[in-house]
C-alpha cells in the first residue's frame, strides 16, 4: 500500500520551452530529429532538435511500450512514459511515495508530468518508478538516473552552449540559434561514456550485446510522427500538475511576490529597514583555498565585460546557464533590483553557488562560517539565515528529522513533530491532520509548536542537497537579497573526465 503524500509546489515563470516553439516559418517546417548523446548505465541519452535549432534533452529507460523518460527542457524537468492515450489523470510513485496527478499528452506516443524540486530529488535516489495512466502501467527501475540525469543536464549545457545561448533561446532577429548544422552522423563506433569529453558531432553507436531497441522501435517516433517525443507540444503548464507539489496549489504568475500560505501576511508587503543598508560589494579574490588547491585560477574578463565570479573564475552567464537554469526565481528581489549570479566558499573545496539581488548599493552575498556540529550561512543583507548540517547521504530526510528533534524542548512530546512537504521544500511539523484540526477549531494555524528548527508560520523550510541539510530562515518579507530556491553545492572534480562546466559540476 503506497502513501500518498503531498508535496512542495513550484510556481511557473514563462518557461524557455515556450519559445522553442516561437519559430518561424521556414524552422517550423524543419524535421524534428532525436539524436543520440551518450549512455550510462541503461539510460540512453538523446539531444532533440527542430532543423538546427537545439530544444532538449532526455534520459530514456526500457523497451518498447515499457519506456520510461526523463526530460529537461533548461527550465523544468519532466517525468513519463510511452502511452498513447490522451492527457489523463493518472497515478505516479518512486519506492513508496505516490500522487495523482494529470499526465500531459506531450507529442503522439508520451504522458508526462512535470517535476518539483521535491520530485526531482525522488527520481535520483529512488529504486523503481510506477506510472499509471490510461488503464496501462509502467513500473522500471531507476538504478543510475542520478548519473542519468546529471548527463542530460551536461547535454543540454553543452549544446546550448555551441548553439551560441540559452535552451530555446530566440535570437532577436528571430532566426535559428546558429547556422551551423545539426550534427547527424556518429564520430566513431565507440559509446560515449557519462563524463567524457564533450561531443563536437553526434553521439554513439550501441557496442555489441547492448540494450538495442527492437526493430523501429525508437527510431519510429521520429518516421511515424514528426512530434513525437518530449516538448514537440507546446504543454499545457496552467493547469499541469507537478509531481512533487502539494495537493491543490496553484502556480503563482512570475511577477507576483511570493506570499506565504500559512499564517498572517501581514508586513510583507513593506520592505525591512536592512534592504535599505548600503552593501558592501563582493570583490573577487586573488585566490582562495578552494580556487589554489583544486581549480584553475580565474583567467580574462568575461565576454561582454562580465568579471569572473570570486571563487571559481566562471563567468556568471555560463555559471547560471550550467548550474542554474532550473530555477523559475519565485522569490523577487527588491523593486530596482536584479537576480545576479554570486558565490560563497565553504570547506573541502566545496563552493555555494547562488542567484543574489544586485542594486545600486551593491550585490548581496552569503558569509560562511564553519562549526563544531553545524555552520551557518547568512546574507549580508541580515535577512536570510541558514543553519546547516551534515547528513547521510543514504537518508538526508532522516538525519534532517533526528536533528530538529534532537532540538526540541521537554515540553514537546518526541513524536508530535515529524518533516513533511511544503511549498519551497520540507517543513519539520505537527502531523497535517492536528494541523487541520488546530485551523478548525482555533481559524488559525501559526505553527511554533515543534521546536528552533520546526515550522514558526513563515516561509522558512529545510532543503536536502549537497550532502547537507539546510534550515533556510526567511522571515514574512515580500521581497529578498537571496533567492532560496537557487542555491546549489559545486566542487571541481580534476580527473579528467569532466566536462560539465570547466571541471566544476553540481554535488548532488
């Protein structure tokens, strides 16, 4: 008997896969191709192409009817398989965790639903996936869809990158991202392996005794229906459910401030005194530890007069198209101000990676300071605070649990408090079923019930990434120095092997 859970909702800013299909005559009449990537493990990974404009990548699992797939489209990951049917209301679960949710018919032959954050962590740590849609069922194992879906990401940089731009990108004059052509024809016989050099042409060719697909199995997507496949139909976002999102919340339009649900809104709508502070600039260092020890040293400016960013020496345009372009920015910065590329050292050679609000008086930044069993990371602008612990890499939920308790005060009972989804990531709470009966017979719920690290009716939540835990506290403001929902671990891997964005790649 699976649960189902709810989970944390993403709100929706106009997504880049909407001008893929932004074309023009000549381009729209361009055949859509899939053209081999690479593999690793059982998934096979695939770039999709209209003509020679690049739209996406995907990471695909299994045989005939009993495909699964996962697709990045440089703003949203997706989750699906092979069905036929129209869009329906169906059934998706990894391991013991399920929703209901409305599959999205995308192209002749695929359902899909899109993922939360939430639901993006459950495909790369789960063991099987069960998709249910249509009176038919899928179930496939998701045994290296972490590596799978690290690859499709480097795919999609990758080929936005050659392409000159962003995934799905319209130039202003409103031609292809590049004249140069679609690459069709493989370099050489050999697979290319996960973490190998970057391809200049095309893909691979299945070794001898590899998964094959059965006779025009795969490659009658493309002959039967030229819009087969991923994100070949434009999807119906508005009214699409998120794998990964709680029951019944909507997307909120891209530029609206983000409101807390739970409690009084009140004062949110004015910003604090600290956004008003003059900042003091980041400035780049000469070197760090983590830039002297296990990365190269920043090189020239950046094209466009871009500065290398303090830590890594990445440009920032680069940096935020590799790292991070899954982000939708539900949280705005303060009015006159900008989302810009920013990071933060932290230990072993570790870096945090972040979008930060950049005004006149400077660009917010995240100070780092270790400790004996946590660390902490604040923002210059004094208003987002994040504690952060270390935790098993084979249950972070659980040691993020064991530490809220271990928090708790005498008076709380042990197991009144548990961590369950909400909105932006996990919530360490009253079970949802007290909650709803204190809201019923109290018309209000303001949380404080479980401890310094349990839910307080703000917009503060924990996060699981990079090996670590991370209370993110925010307070009730409509408006933000940091954007919490950016922030992602990197390291520099120097094995020669890797080639996600100059040897830096995303700890997951």
């Amino acid at each position: 008997m699976f649960s189902s859970r709810p989970f944390l909702a993403i709100a929706m800013a106009a997504p880049i896969l909407a001008l893929a299909f932004m074309v023009q005559p000549a381009e729209a009449a361009s055949k859509f191709k899939q053209q081999n990537y690479g593999k690793v493990k059982a998934w096979r990974v695939h770039s999709a192409w209209r003509g020679d404009r690049f739209l996406y990548c995907t990471a695909t699992r299994g045989q005939r009817d009993e495909r699964i797939r996962i697709a990045f489209d440089g703003f949203d990951w997706f989750a699906g398989g092979r069905n036929k049917g129209k869009s329906a209301r169906g059934y998706i679960r990894v391991d013991n965790t399920g929703k209901s949710v409305v599959f999205k018919r995308n192209g002749p032959g695929w359902q899909f639903v899109r993922l939360s954050f939430r639901g993006q962590d459950l495909l790369r740590r789960g063991r099987e996936i069960g998709i249910t849609f249509n009176g038919a069922e899928i179930t496939g194992s998701l045994n290296g869809s972490s590596s799978a879906m690290l690859m499709v990401e480097e795919c999609a940089a990758n080929y936005a990158r050659a392409r000159g731009g962003q995934m799905g990108e319209m130039p202003r004059d409103g031609a292809a991202m590049s004249n140069a052509p679609m690459p069709n024809a493989p370099m050489s016989g050999e697979p290319r392996e996960f973490g190998g050099p970057a391809p200049d042409a095309s893909g691979y060719r299945d070794e001898p005794g590899d998964y094959q697909d059965e006779p025009g199995d795969y490659r009658d997507d493309e002959a039967d229906d030229p819009q087969d496949g991923f994100g070949e139909e434009q999807p119906d976002r508005g009214g699409q459910d998120s794998f990964g999102d709680e029951e019944n919340f909507g997307d909120q339009p891209q530029n609206e401030p983000r409101m807390q649900r739970d409690g009084n809104n009140s004062g949110r709508d004015k910003p604090t005194a600290a956004r008003n502070k003059p900042r003091k600039e980041a400035q780049p260092r000469p070197e760090t530890a983590a830039a002297a020890n296990t990365a190269p040293t920043a090189g020239s400016a950046c094209e466009g007069g871009e500065q290398p960013l303090p830590v890594t020496g990445l440009c920032p345009s680069e940096a935020q198209e590799g790292f991070l372009s899954a982000g939708d920015n539900r949280y705005l910065p303060m009015p006159g101000c900008k989302w810009v590329v920013n990071e933060t050292e932290m230990h072993g050679g570790e870096v945090l990676i972040y979008l930060a609000s950049s005004c006149k008086t400077g660009t917010a930044k995240l100070e780092f300071a270790p400790g004996a069993k946590t660390f902490s990371v604040k923002s210059s602008d004094g208003d987002v605070d994040i504690t952060g612990i270390t935790v098993d890499s084979a249950d972070g939920l659980g040691s993020i649990e064991s530490f809220a308790r271990d928090a708790l005060g005498a008076s709380i009972k042990a197991d009144a408090c548990g961590l369950r989804d909400q909105d932006d990531g996990y919530i360490f709470d009253l079970s949802k079923e007290e909650v709803e009966r204190i809201a019923k017979a109290e018309e209000y719920y303001g949380g404080g019930n479980c401890g310094p690290y349990g839910y307080n009716g703000d917009g503060s939540h924990w996060r699981d990434f990079g090996g670590y835990g991370w209370y993110i506290r925010l307070g009730q403001d409509a408006y933000f120095s940091i954007e919490p929902s950016s922030l992602r671990v990197i390291q520099y891997k120097d094995d020669g092997n890797s080639d996600s964005l100059k040897g830096w790649r995303i700890k997951y």
